[in-house]
C-alpha cells in the first residue's frame, strides 16, 4: 500500500515557499525540510532540478541561491 500525502501538506508548502523566493533570495534544504516537513531526499532532488533548470544556483556552502530569469543576478 502506498502513502500519499494529502492536499494541504508540505508540497504545497513547499510550492508556495518556491514560488515566493525572490531573484538573490537564498534558502537552504534544512530550511525547507523545516518549513515543509518533507524528507531531506525529497528537498534536495527538487531543489537540483530548480538549480538544472537554472532557476537556482548553489554555492559552495550548500546554499541555493534563486536567480533571475531576466538577466544578472541580482545582489
């Protein structure tokens, strides 16, 4: 039997979070983890989409960084 989480719970969290972070806005996965509740797997494999789709960049410290679909970043 499969677990599915229903509507309401940490996608959506994690959608609206996402979808309110700013150009040079910066977020890391234990915040995200935190403020969804979702696994740290589940966080991260996301967030390395975002930064393959180029909608994020991260730095060496582990921090992503939300970048500008418009042109530089923005600091």
């Amino acid at each position: 039997m499969t677990v599915v989480e229903p509507c309401g719970t940490g996608w959506d969290r994690l959608h609206d979070i996402l979808l309110n972070i700013k150009p040079g806005d910066e977020i890391t996965p234990n915040d995200l983890v935190d403020q969804t509740g979702l696994s740290p797997e589940m966080v991260r494999t996301v967030l390395e989409a975002l930064t393959r789709a180029e909608l994020f960049e991260k730095n060496e410290t582990g921090v992503y960084i939300r970048r500008s679909l418009w042109g530089p970043q923005i600091p």
